[in-house]
C-alpha cells in the first residue's frame, strides 16, 4: 500500500482510503463469522450480554485507540454499536438452537 503522503493527487489517496475501506469491511466479516461460532459456547442470555466482558472490551479498545492517535470516544462509539449489534445477532441465533 502506497504511502499517503507520497500521493500527488486526491485520486490517489482516496484509493487508499479505499483500500483501506475494503480492509476494514473483510475483517469485520471475519469477526461477524466468530459472533455466529462463540454463541455455541454460551449457555444462557447472561452469558451472550457478557456484561463484564464489555467492560473490558471498550476500556482495552479505548487504550488501543490512545496507542493509536484515534479518539478513544469515537473508538467506543464504534465499538458500542458493534457490541449492541452482536449481541442482537447471538440472541437471535441462541433463540433458534
């Protein structure tokens, strides 16, 4: 992947971004498929909202986001939604079993 700051047009960056984009997009499709695989580990509706567990999800995703000059409340911001999203889709799963 090229160097944003070695483009020369506004073309080329947003390519990257992109690039980037389809990353992000083929990841999150990889962590959607181990959503749908942990349900099988868990027992009852406690265990799938895993309070706890969030916890210490955003507070490390929020410290990553520090480690990485991002906003640490947009990081949570996003990763609520995600949260908020698997949580849908694991009871729904967990519901038809």
């Amino acid at each position: 992947m090229k160097n944003p700051a070695n483009c020369t047009s506004i073309q080329e960056v947003r390519s990257i971004i992109d690039e980037i984009d389809f990353a992000i997009i083929e990841l999150l499709s990889k962590r959607q498929k181990c959503v749908e695989e942990i349900v099988r580990f868990k027992n009852n509706q406690e265990e799938i909202v895993a309070e706890d567990r969030q916890k210490i999800l955003f507070a490390q995703r929020r410290w990553w986001a520090e480690q990485n000059n991002l906003s640490p409340d947009m990081i949570e911001n996003i990763y609520k939604f995600l949260v908020e999203h698997n949580i849908s889709k694991e009871l729904n799963l967990f519901n038809k079993r």
